[in-house]
C-alpha cells in the first residue's frame, strides 16, 4: 500500500536539513548566502477551542509585523513591481504567504491583466520568476515568453546565458511547472538543467552556490514541501534591496515559533486519540507510529490555522495503517471478506459477525468517521458521512482483491493491478476527507456534491504515489534498472507488491 511507506517520515526529516534553495534571484535585488482570508474565520474559533493557543506576546507581535508587510505590499505597488515579485517568493519561501492572501492575489492579478507584462521583464530571472509565480496562483502564461531568449537563427538557448546562475536557476525553478506539450519548457529544463550541472562539475561542493545549485536540481521549489526549508531560507535572507530583512525575519521566526507550538500540540492530541482507542494494546503486530501519520497532514495544511483538519486528517491516515496491517498481518481471506462486507454496510450491528480482534477496529474507525462527518456539518452545515465511508468501503475492497491475488497465488496483469492500486494507495480516502474538511463539499446549486464527482481529482495523484512506493520496492526487490525505467516512462505499470509479478511474456511486450 503505497502511502504506508512514501514520504516517510525520513524523507520529510530529510528536507529539514538540507540547504535552502535561497537563491531566488540576482544579488542586485536579493542577497542570501546558503548555509547547511475571511474564509478560515470559522476555523480560527475552533482553533481557539480546540487547539493550544499561542503566547498573547507572539500573537500580538505577529500582528503587528503583518500590518508591516502589508502597507509595504500596498505602498509599493506602483513603484517597483519586480521587488514585489521578489517579496511575494520571499513569504511563500518563508511560509507566512497566508497572511498576505489578498495582497498576493491583487498584486498577481495585477501582473497577469497586463498583456505587456513579460515586454518589462528582460533577464531569465525576472521573466522566471513572474512566470512560475503567476502559474503558481492558477494563471495561465504561455510558455512562449522564453523564446525570447532563443537564438534566432537555429533556435537554441544562447551560450551567453550560461553563465547567469541566478538565471539559469529561475529557468529549472520555472520549468517545473510546465504541462504536457509544453515542449519549449522541457528544453527550458534541459538547457538550465545541463549548465547548472556543469557549473558543479567544476566547482568545489563546499562552495555556496554550488549548494545552492545542487539543492536546486534536486528539490525545486514547486516539487518541495517549503515549510521544511522555510527555517534555512529565514535564516540567510538578506532583504530585498535593503529593505525587510529584520522585520520578514522576525515576522517569519515568529510564526515558524508559534506554528511549531501548534504542531507540537496538535501532536499530542493525536498521540492521546490513539492510546484512548487501545488499538495498539490489543493488536500487538498494529504499527504505532503518531508521529509519521501526522507528518502527512503537517506538510499537506501548512497554514496553522488549519487545525482541526491536520488533526482530523491524521486520524483518517492511522487508519489506513491500521486496515492496512490487518490485511496483510492478520486477516484471512474469510475474516478479511467479512471485514470489508461490514465496512461497505456501515452498521454498527455488523461488528457481531465480525471475528473478535477485528471488532475493536471496525467500532473505532465507524465512530471516528462518523465524527468527522458531524464536525464538519458543525461547521460548514452539510454531513458528508455517506460519501466519506464509501472512501473506505473502496479502500477495503482494493485491499480484500490484493489479498485473494495472493492467497490464491493469482497473478493480475499490468492494467487490473494499476488499477486496483489506485484505489489501494490510500490517496482517494485522503483527497475525498481533505475536500470536505476543507469546505468545498456544496456545489453551486447548494447540493452536496458527491462521491464521484471528486474521485477523479485524486487518480493522477494517486498513480504518481502507487508507482513511486512500487519503484521502492523495486530496488529492493534489485530489479533492473531497465525495468525500472520500463515500468516508469514506457509503460506506466507498477509492479504488483513484492509478493506478486507480473506475466513474464505481458512485461516483455510492454518493455
């Protein structure tokens, strides 16, 4: 099951040590030098009820800091438009945007309404940097503003800009965010890609912006969780031509202090959840791990205000692990078959047909769903509970084929394994609860919306997620590297779990 060993706790600890991709743009308007809305309104009432509430010192001087960055978003506005741009990086690096919602949005709209926008900007940097901020908040730019750094005459990237490293930064950060078809931005990519990589070749890793680079290549900003860089990038921001070194770190500190507070405390209610469910005790095989299931909610709702959903949302992940482990570790095919028979029921009176061990689970995650679902009636006015525990009806049918595949040493091709794998990474329950959680759940005509009209929304995600944990497994299982570029690029098949194959002749055709 994919999400049980993806983005593990490892790899998020990982992005907390390595070094900040602090070079957004050119010295002349940033200096960094790299070491190692009214709509959550609702929300911040029950985080005042629910949540541990920061010191009134940090709160008050938060707010004051805010205002700062505000009048400046505000006053600026006419006067240097790029600074802006560079600021606007600046709080998304730093993980404070959230504050500045409306000033982002009207300075981006701003940007975007100007047919002439991209004439002004003439560096890669500047043209980057307005381009992968603009594609950031949903608008369209075409891609076509990079040929102007094309050569005329046989249509490549000058060799001129190849030595611009801030440039040629701005170029792969930018690329990032290409779509299919984009063919200029795949070249973008190459080409940045290919100098910045020649640039370390021949320059000492212990040189700054030789780290810079590397961290760049290896963790594009729009590929990265930025919170968990966030701390670096504060720590060697230099202010944008001489202005807001002092007041964005203070600010960013600040928050990062009080997030961390609210972090650390919504950790512990998670751990406190768990141990009330006993779970753990009676199941001694169940893995108990709070701090790895919370650390998918903490890196998807950055913003502290979000609360409740972190929390909630991690309650939801536990109990993927938890049926999970019960089918692989626990379960056979006849106790499994009734396991699922009772979640796609969803009465409380089918846990007597179910084997004792499994009762406890089964009570817990019926309850705790349940729960959810009037949490977010409380606050949004609509219960979206039928539609949250066929999530797990899916999620256990998924899991109850996987397990008859092997019990029954049945061997699924390519095609019904992807398949079937989407659902059994776990990503459809987490996106169906997160789309609730965060309100989008009423459509235009005041109906909620249903099951099927958000399960899409997730497949691609979910396939990125299936193939990845599989090509983990793949390694460890010492696959080819052929068949690991095979099942990657060519033909987008994940092989089954390390106890499954595919048909050997089915993967000779597809390779």
């Amino acid at each position: 099951m994919a999400m049980t060993r993806a983005l593990s706790p490892s790899y998020l600890c990982m992005h907390m040590h390595i070094t900040s991709s602090c070079l957004n743009g050119s010295s002349k308007f940033i200096q960094v030098s790299c070491g190692s809305s009214n709509k959550w309104a609702v929300q911040e009432d029950l985080l005042r009820t629910t949540s541990h509430r920061p010191t009134n010192y940090n709160k008050v001087k938060l707010s004051f800091l805010v205002e700062d960055v505000k009048h400046e978003l505000r006053t600026n506005v006419n006067h240097n438009q790029l600074d802006n741009l560079v600021l606007i990086d600046a709080l998304q690096r730093m993980g404070v945007d959230y504050h500045f919602e409306e000033e982002i949005e009207s300075l981006l709209e701003e940007e975007y309404v100007k047919s002439a926008c991209f004439l002004k900007y003439q560096t890669p940097f500047e043209v980057s940097l307005c381009f992968r901020l603009l594609r950031q908040q949903g608008y369209y730019v075409p891609a076509d503003v990079f040929k102007k750094f094309k050569n005329k005459y046989n249509g490549t990237f000058g060799l001129n800009l190849s030595q611009d490293i801030s440039g040629l930064i701005g170029l792969y950060e930018a690329a990032q965010l290409g779509v299919e078809g984009e063919h200029i931005l795949d070249e973008v990519a190459n080409f940045s890609g290919e100098h910045l990589n020649a640039y370390l070749a021949h320059n000492n890793d212990s040189c700054v912006q030789a780290r810079i680079i590397n961290d760049t290549l290896k963790y594009p900003y729009h590929k990265s969780l930025a919170s968990y860089k966030a701390k670096y990038f504060i720590t060697n921001f230099r202010g944008i031509n001489g202005w807001g070194r002092s007041t964005l770190q203070e600010l960013a500190n600040i928050n990062f202090s009080i997030a961390q507070e609210i972090h650390q405390h919504e950790l512990s209610q998670v751990d406190r959840w768990l141990k009330s469910l006993g779970l753990a005790e009676e199941l001694k095989l169940l893995r108990d791990q709070p701090l790895k299931w919370y650390a998918w909610p903490m890196a998807l709702f950055t913003d502290p205000r979000m609360s409740m959903q972190r929390v909630e949302l991690a309650k939801c992940i536990s109990f993927i692990y938890v049926i999970d482990d019960i089918f692989d570790v626990y379960g056979t095919v006849e106790e499994l078959t009734l396991f699922t028979e009772a979640v796609n029921r969803w009465e409380l009176d089918a846990i007597v047909d179910l084997p004792e061990y499994m009762r406890s689970p089964y009570r817990a995650l019926y309850d705790t769903i349940n729960a959810i679902g009037y949490n977010i009636y409380k606050i949004y006015g609509w219960n979206p509970t039928e539609n949250l525990r066929k999530t797990w009806g899916n999620l256990c049918n998924a899991f109850l084929k996987e397990a008859k595949w092997f019990a029954y040493g049945i061997i699924p091709t390519a095609d019904e394994y992807l398949k079937n794998g989407l659902v059994s990474s776990g990503v459809h329950v987490l996106s169906v609860h997160m789309f609730y959680l965060l309100g989008f759940g009423v459509n235009n005509n005041g109906s909620s919306i249903h099951l099927e009209d958000t399960s899409a929304m997730a497949s691609s995600g979910a396939k990125i997620l299936r193939l990845w944990d599989d090509l983990g497994s793949a390694k460890v299982t010492k696959m080819s590297c052929l068949s690991i570029i095979s099942l990657a690029t060519a033909t987008q098949r994940s092989q089954a779990k390390p106890n499954l194959k595919f048909k050997s002749s089915e993967f000779a055709t597809e390779q």
